[in-house]
C-alpha cells in the first residue's frame, strides 16, 4: 500500500510538471519587456547550432531536481572550442570550470546546470561523455563546466539523487528547437521571490545577430514585472514556521544561473561584458543580489569562423569592435528579464519535502497586463 501511495504522489508530481506547458508564457498575456524583437522561438535555441537538453528528476515525496545542459554547436567542443566570457554578480555559488574559462577566452564541453550538491558528479558525467566523443581519443584535460542553484527547499538535495546516467541523459538528448520551461530539469525543484521558479528561456534579434538566454532562477527581492512592483500587491505565503513574516517570502537569497548564446562574432572581453548585462537585468526583475545569492552569468560565441581549433599555427578571426555592441547589450537584458518571466509563469504548483509552493498566480497578472 505504502509503495503505491508513494508511485501515485510521483505520478501526480510529475503530471504537474508536464502541465507547465499549458500555462503561459510572458508574451501570452501582454508581458514584452524592451522594444526589441524575439526570434522564431523567443528561445536559446534561436541561435542556430544551439541545443538543450533537460532530465527531470521527479520521485516519492521528496525528489524534486533534475539536469539542464546546453550545447553551443552540433560538432565536436573539445576540438571546436568556442569563444566565452564569465560574469559574476555575487560568488555564493558554483560555477565549476569558469577560472579556466576566464583565462584563455573559450568553453571546451557543454554546460550543465543542476543543483548545489550534484556539481560533482555533473562534471563526472561531462567528463566521461567529453572523453567518449569520436575523434578524443588522446584527450587528457577537459574542463567541464557546471553550475549550480541549490534546490534543497523542495528536494532531498542531501540525498543525492541526481546520478551521472541523468546528466548523460541531458546531454544526448539536446536538441534544438522548442524549450521546456518552468519546473523541468535543473529547475524542478527551485524557488523564486517566494513563488515557484524554474528553467526560463528567451531571444532577440539585433541586427543581422541573434542573443538568446536561458536562466535556472532559484533567486528573491522584490518581484517586479516590466516596472510593476508585484511584491506590493502579491505575495507568496510564507514558509512554515514563518507565519505572518512577509520578509520570509521576500527573501533575498537564493541564485540564478544565467547561459547566454550569440551568433554575433564577439571575443572573450565583450562576452563577459554581454554576460554582465545579463546580470544587471536582474535587478530589473527585483533581485537586490544579497550575501546569500550567487548570480553567475556565462556568454558564448557560436560564430564559426572564431572557434578555437586544435592547431598551434596562427588563425583569422574576425570580431565586432566595441563600438558595435550596445544593440546586444540591449537584447541581453530585454531576454533575460523576460526569461526570468517566463521561468516564473511556466512554473507548477509544487510539493516537496512537506512545503507547498506555489505557482505566480496568472488572473492576477492578466488583469494588469
């Protein structure tokens, strides 16, 4: 009886998530930060040779997490290494492998998101996969890089339950195309401005360049939407034990991890430059980046003839100059504040660890869109 009560809560769990897909996006009910213009699929995945793939980890009454990974282009990373920068709004977090990245300029594996607790064996699982790939027969360093939110308020993050085969799983399975969004992946057990968070997604087109965002938001403040303080007039219920404790569902700690694709033919300096303005649009969403918050954002080049290859002989590049990059400057904030939107109402009521939490209720919203 007890086995079946606990497969039945797991059914019922996970048909939560798969209902994000009904809910809406930001633009579905009139929510379009910035003047600029989404791409075909207002995703990450707009920039072409770009591919997610997502590992839901859903089980019992307690296991709520999962695995996100994103692959900047369909060949081989470790011999086509592609140009990247690293921005960091508060370092109380992970971002395993970005020292390295910060110092020669490029990302050399996918990126994987997870939970705090799981940032080893992520990397395990990179490692190995990076190693199995045709043509690495004589690698012997890879940098895995790995990111992290910790998701312990809804899943049994102590007991670790994300495993190397759910990493492989998300880095197979990556494709392009539409993203799912909101309690999936490394987003299925995150919290964010006391309302139930998650994996969120969006795009622009600058110019002749597309910039596309994905973020895992696990982070709070004050919600605020397109200029509107929600946090005035909504607010989620607080945690137990915290009753009548507004500052409880405001709270500011928690993280997001932000991933930035561009087909625009930038180097290292001005990804971390793009990556910094990800970060800044976070504050347009609420987040007062406390002690407690660890805010990483990582960008990334897809253009072809800048990638990094195997040789030791000189090699052309071309790249915009500094004074062409305040278009993409402006998408990349316009996306990841509407990414973080869009994490927020794909979202699903859900339960774990005893704790209910709750999606942004959408009447609300619609009524002031």
């Amino acid at each position: 009886m007890q086995r079946r009560l606990v497969n039945a809560m797991a059914v019922l769990a996970m048909a939560s998530a798969l209902s994000a897909q009904m809910r809406p996006r930001a633009r579905d009910i009139g929510i379009t930060p910035g003047a600029g213009t989404p791409g075909a699929l207002n995703a990450i995945t707009d920039v072409a040779g770009v591919r997610v793939g997502q590992t839901t980890v859903i089980s019992g009454e307690n296991v709520r997490t999962g695995v996100t990974a994103i692959l900047p282009h369909e060949g081989n990373l470790f011999h086509e290494k592609v140009p990247a920068g690293v921005f960091v709004g508060n370092a109380f977090g992970k971002l395993a492998g970005s020292t390295q990245v910060r110092e020669l300029g490029t990302i050399e594996t996918p990126i994987v998101l997870t939970n705090t607790l799981a940032v080893g064996t992520a990397m395990d699982a990179v490692v190995r996969w990076t190693l199995e790939q045709p043509g690495n027969t004589n690698v012997r360093s890879v940098n895995a890089l790995v990111g992290e939110t910790n998701d312990g308020g809804l899943n049994d993050i102590r007991g670790l339950h994300v495993t190397r085969e759910h990493v492989l799983e998300a880095l197979t399975n990556a494709r392009n195309g539409a993203v799912n969004e909101g309690a999936v992946g490394a987003g299925t057990g995150t919290i964010a401005f006391g309302w139930k968070g998650g994996i969120g997604t969006s795009s622009r087109v600058a110019g002749p360049w597309t910039v596309g965002v994905l973020i895992q938001s696990n982070y709070g403040g004050r919600l605020t939407i397109v200029g509107i303080p929600v946090w005035q007039r909504l607010s989620p219920t607080p945690p137990a034990g915290h009753a009548g404790d507004t500052s409880a569902a405001n709270d500011a700690d928690g993280s997001c991890m932000i991933v930035i694709a561009t087909d625009a033919p930038l180097d290292a300096r001005d990804l971390e430059r793009l990556a910094a303005r990800a970060i800044f649009a976070l504050a347009r969403t609420g987040s007062t980046y406390s002690n407690g918050s660890g805010d990483f954002a990582i960008a990334f080049s897809t253009a072809r003839e800048n990638r990094v290859a195997a040789t030791n002989g000189p090699q052309a590049r071309t790249f915009l100059p500094t004074d062409a990059v305040s278009g993409l400057f402006e998408s990349v904030m316009d996306a990841t504040e509407e990414a973080v939107y869009n994490s927020l109402l794909r979202a699903t009521d859900m339960t774990g660890n005893g704790r209910t939490v709750r999606a942004l209720p959408l009447d609300f919203l619609s009524a002031r869109k």
